[in-house]
C-alpha cells in the first residue's frame, strides 16, 4: 500500500480532516501578520488544540510555519530555527518588541467559525 503525505490523502480521517483544516488556517496568514498556536487551532474549528498545530506544522512542508507563534507574540521553536524565524519575519516587515512580535501591530484575526468538536 502506498502512502502520500498529502493532506487529501484519507479525506474520511478525522485525523487527517482536522490536519487539513489547520494546514488551510496557517496558509490564511497573510505576509507580515502572525497568528498563535491557540488561534490557528480556534480557526480551524479545534479549539484547545494548539499542540496539534505544532504538529501539522513539523508534518507538511510548504507551509509559513514563521507566522506562527506562541501566545504573546513569543518565538517558541527551537534556537536554531528561532534565528530562522526571526529573520523571515524581519523580511516581512513585522517589527518585535523585545523578544516578543509586537502583535497589536501584526496579529492576524481569523474570522469567527463554529467548533469542530461536539
């Protein structure tokens, strides 16, 4: 049996439904925004699932993982792709405070959807 790393692959999943869901939110942010982990997750229809992101986030490649961040604007990754992430952002345009993304200034809101989880 072959198996693809694609997204659409096994569109009955659940799994791969809520992988899917969150790959589609984190491509939503737009050039010089950011987003936490916690509101990708509520964006996609998952709330209480942020580590679920970080996880989408290791699995398909292509994505802008460098817009994603900890609540508060924090760099959570490890230090190697910390410098990584940074610099991306600093092309982009998004200005930090400190340590911190200064998101009031680049935090992208997602509109509102209904929960996935019933």
């Amino acid at each position: 049996m072959k198996r693809s790393s694609s997204v659409e692959a096994d569109a009955a999943s659940p799994a791969t439904q809520m992988h899917a869901r969150i790959v589609t939110a984190i491509r939503q942010i737009p050039r010089g925004k950011v987003s936490s982990y916690g509101a990708v997750a509520r964006a996609a229809g998952y709330p209480g699932y942020a580590r679920q992101v970080g996880q989408v986030m290791k699995r398909y490649a292509g994505l802008p993982w460098h817009r994603v961040l900890g609540a508060g604007g924090e760099i959570k990754v490890p230090p190697d792709d910390a410098i990584e992430q940074r610099m991306r952002l600093h092309a982009e345009g998004v200005a930090f405070r400190g340590r911190r993304v200064n998101m009031p200034l680049h935090e992208f809101k997602f509109p509102k959807v209904r929960s996935r989880l019933r």
